[in-house]
C-alpha cells in the first residue's frame, strides 16, 4: 500500500520526452466508487513573483504507466494530457 504523503515525494515524469512536470499536489477520487481518478499537481508560473497563482495541472490515473521507488512516469494522451484549472 502506498500513503498520499510518499506519493508526494515522487516527482512525475513525461515518458514521451523525460520533462518534469513536478510533485503530486491532491488526488481527485471517485466518491462513489473510492477509485483514485486523476493526480494534481501545481505548477508555478516562472515569469511569475513569489505571489503567482500556481496553475493546476490534472492527469488521468489511466494515463501512469508507471511508479517507480523515487518516480512516477506517465504518458502523454491523444487529446491534452495537462488539463489547467
């Protein structure tokens, strides 16, 4: 079993082309059926001071292929993999 808390410490890599995306911020879970359903991560804007809005970025649980002991790898959709909030 793994805790939210150790998968926060993994950082989520794009298969396709290595690019980091960052660290778990929250998971969006099915309440009906318990199931995980995407992982969120913040992404800060770099252009952006220390009081930026930090923009959400939602990945389908579908699209991991897989986690790793430090890393959680994923891969890229047909239509948009990063969903912004």
């Amino acid at each position: 079993m793994v805790t939210l808390t150790e998968l926060q410490l993994k950082e989520v890599i794009l298969m396709e082309d290595g690019r980091r995306l960052g660290n778990i911020a929250d998971l969006e879970i099915n309440p009906n059926t318990g199931k995980i359903e995407a992982i969120i991560l913040f992404v800060k804007d770099k252009k952006g001071n220390f009081f930026s809005k930090s923009d959400e970025l939602i990945i389908a649980w579908n699209q991991i292929v897989r986690i790793g002991s430090d890393v959680i790898l994923v891969r890229e959709a047909n239509g948009p993999l990063l969903l912004t909030q």
